[in-house]
C-alpha cells in the first residue's frame, strides 16, 4: 500500500508544477487568506474550475518560497487510483506516510484535500490534525456539495474556517482564456463588434471551463449532459437516498426553463404530478432543496420594502450556469432571461446579497443588491435593448411605493448602446452597456 500510495502523492504534486491558466477572480481573496491557521474552503458546482485554483495557489507558493515543493500534499479524490481512502484512519496514514517518506519536517507543510466529502468522518481528520498540528500545517479543502460540507464544519470545524465559492468562469475570465484583454474604452470599442459576437457565444455556451475546448455543440451537449447526471447520482440521490432519480431530473428541467421567473411550490408540484409522478409539497420542498445544495441553481427570495420583510413563498431559481439551462430541450430559448441569469451570477462573483423587489403596477425589479460594504441597495433592470417600444415599462419598473427604495441608484443593463443617464419623469436611472459592466469599463 505504501509504495502504491507514495507514488500517487508524487504524481499529484506534479501536477501542480503543469498548472497553468487564467486567474480566477477570487484567487487573490483565497491567496490573501494564507498563511493564516483557519481552514480555507471552496465550495462550487463541479467543474467550475475548484482544482485548477487550488493548484495554481499552490504553485503561487511555491515560486515565492513561502513552501517548498516537497512539502506539499494534494489528494483529489475524484482520481480513481484514491478509491481505497474510505475513512479519517485513511486520511491519517496517508498523511503519515507524506510526513515521514517524502516531505522535509523542519519545514511548515500545506495539504489540500480536494472533494474531500467523499472520504467518511474527514471532519474529524482534518480537526484533529488542526488542533495538534496547526502552527506547522495549512489546510485547503474543495468540495461540491453544501450538505456534504455544512454538518461536518457546523459540528467540528466552527469557528476553524473560512469559506470561498467559485462560480463558472465569468464572461471576462472566458476573454482571457480567449487571449483576449480589454482594459479600456478604446479597447471595447476597437473589437465591439467581435465582442459581442463572443458574449451571445458565452451566452449560449456558459462558463464550464473543459466546455471552451469543445468546437462541436452535440459534443459540449453529452459532456454537461454527464455533469448532470453525475450530479443527480453522486449529489442528490446517493447522498439523499432518494427513490426516484426522474423527479429530481424533472425539477432540473422546469427549474431551468423557469430561470428568472417566480416559481411556487405548488405550481411545481402539480407539474411533477401531470408527468405522472405522485409527490406532496414537503417532499417537493426537499427536493428542491437537495437540488440547491449541489450549487446547480440558486434561489433568491422576493423582498417587499412596504412591509420591510423577505417573503417565502416567492423565489425566482437561476441556474450555476446558462450552457447547463441550454443543454435542456426547452421548445424556446429565453435568451433575455439568459441574459438576466449572467447578470445574476456577476452579482454573486461581486459578493452581493441579492433580491428581487415590486414596482408599481404589478411590475418586478430584477435585482435588488448591495454588498457587506455598502449601506444601501442598488436597484438592476435588465433588456435586451431600450427601445422607443419599451421605454416606459422598463423605466417605470424602478418606480416603487415602499420604503426608502426610491432614494437609491437604478441601474438599466442593456446588451446595444452606450452608457449614458435617461430619466422619465421624477425617474432617474443609469443606462449601461452589459458588456461594458460585466469588463469594469
């Protein structure tokens, strides 16, 4: 088993010498965390890229001595040749074997441990080696799945970590794998048109990172189509020991055609029942909330300034990622809800706390957001195109009845045009460029 073993931990650490790629944009979040005691966890939906980060940290580290290469021990246990680590007494002959063949002692050590859920009690392990250990070991762990994580942190490592979530990369990050940067005005405006050519692209095709090197669509198509059903089998139906894997596939598929929209339980539940599945509220709830906690979609709740509070009963779902809502066979693509689903996730990436809010008439803003700095909200609207046609309705949607939402910035995205400021009446609101935003231009 050893001599097995040590050469997995060796094949491993090469790895992290071959890592090379575009910066995420929480690197410098995670990086500027290091060094410190507390456990660094990232969460994400599988395939956004979780490996990649830890391993280009990693080999950051390296380059500026901070550890030596030897002293480095990354296990991901998605590799098959790891199958054998079931338990926390695993995990600690693994280490012991790491400490004793390979790495220098005199020197502080790093073990990253990535999809570590899938190893029984590492909790413990991992508090145990903190505890005994922590001045002269850091821990990085990854993992896919919320649940799999919240209990064991909640439990033994409160207190002990501090949490960073990747998302699929943003439209910025797919330029920059294209070997495409664009710093400024004159930039944008030299390849708009190309631009735009490669946002409707990254639109349709989302952020997956192995997605960018697949030319052909049927080809990209069973390749999400396998991240699905590995999710649905490793993350929900395993994990939650659910019985009917087709139900969890059909939510999947209404959730993601209703990206954008308000969605009930109960209209989800009678859509469950009409494909001939028998299911009751609770257990649609649960589901739903088993779905969630794969990272696959995120579910943000209506606020309403007239009564100050949050309602739950009116959610709105968007998907991790606009390829995976176009890999399902919906009979018409949505591209503006697409449009409003990349808004949302810039939003994530940018740290905000995000709701959706009513206007008068009936009418919903898109987005109500502000981050932990700020002390007010900012008001988002998102179209297609501002034309003479729709004008007033977009507009009038920032005209609110409740609370002191009225003082705070509207922000119109839309995909054509230039920013500049337009008002309709005591309506004041800041037109900007969707591409323009999503660069920090």
């Amino acid at each position: 088993m050893d001599a097995k073993f040590k050469k997995v931990i060796l094949e491993m650490q090469e790895s992290i010498l071959k890592t090379q790629g575009v910066k995420r944009y929480c690197e410098e979040s995670v990086y500027s965390a290091m060094r410190s005691k507390p456990v660094k966890i990232i969460t994400g939906f599988r395939r956004s890229g979780k490996s990649f980060l830890v391993k280009q940290i990693a080999l950051r580290l390296i380059n500026e001595g901070v550890y030596k290469f030897e002293n480095i021990l990354y296990l991901n246990f998605e590799h098959y040749r790891l199958g054998e680590i079931n338990d926390a007494a695993d995990l600690d002959k693994i280490l012991t074997l790491f400490q004793t063949e390979i790495a220098d002692n005199s020197s502080k050590m790093l073990l990253i441990f990535d999809e570590i859920q899938k190893v029984e009690r590492w909790d413990r392990f991992i508090r145990t080696v903190y505890e005994m250990k922590g001045e002269n070991i850091e821990i990085i762990l990854t993992g896919s799945n919320s649940e799999l994580l919240s209990a064991e942190i909640g439990s033994n490592l409160a207190g002990r970590f501090i949490e960073f979530k990747l998302l699929p990369f943003s439209f910025k990050e797919f330029l920059e794998y294209s070997g495409i940067e664009i710093k400024n005005e004159t930039a944008f405006l030299r390849r708009q048109d190309e631009l735009l050519r490669l946002f409707n692209q990254f639109r349709t095709t989302g952020g997956l990172p192995e997605t960018f090197t697949i030319s052909d669509e049927f080809a990209r198509f069973s390749y999400i189509q396998g991240i699905i059903s590995k999710v649905i089998i490793d993350d929900v139906i395993q994990r939650f020991n659910i019985k009917s894997p087709d139900i969890i596939e059909k939510m999947l598929y209404y959730l993601n055609l209703n990206v954008g929209n308000i969605v009930s339980f109960s209209r989800l539940e009678n859509y469950i029942k009409r494909t001939g599945h028998s299911i009751n509220s609770n257990t649609v709830i649960s589901y739903v909330g088993s779905i969630l906690k794969t990272f696959a979609l995120f579910e943000v709740p209506k606020f309403d300034w007239k009564q100050g509070r949050i309602f739950e009963t009116s959610k709105k779902y968007y998907s991790v990622d606009t390829g995976i809502t176009n890999s399902f066979d919906h009979t018409v693509k949505n591209n503006s809800k697409l449009l409003e689903n990349i808004i949302f996730l810039e939003l994530l990436r940018r740290q905000n706390t995000i709701y959706f809010a009513s206007a008068r008439k009936d009418k919903e803003i898109d987005f109500i957001a502000k981050t932990r700095m700020e002390k007010g909200f900012t008001k988002y609207q998102v179209t297609e195109k501002l034309t003479d046609e729709n004008r007033k309705r977009e507009i009038s949607s920032f005209h609110t009845d409740g609370g002191n939402l009225s003082l705070y910035p509207n922000i119109l995205l839309v995909l054509d045009g230039e920013n500049e400021t337009v008002s309709k009446g005591d309506i004041t609101v800041q037109k900007k460029n969707i591409i323009k935003w999503l660069l920090d231009l």
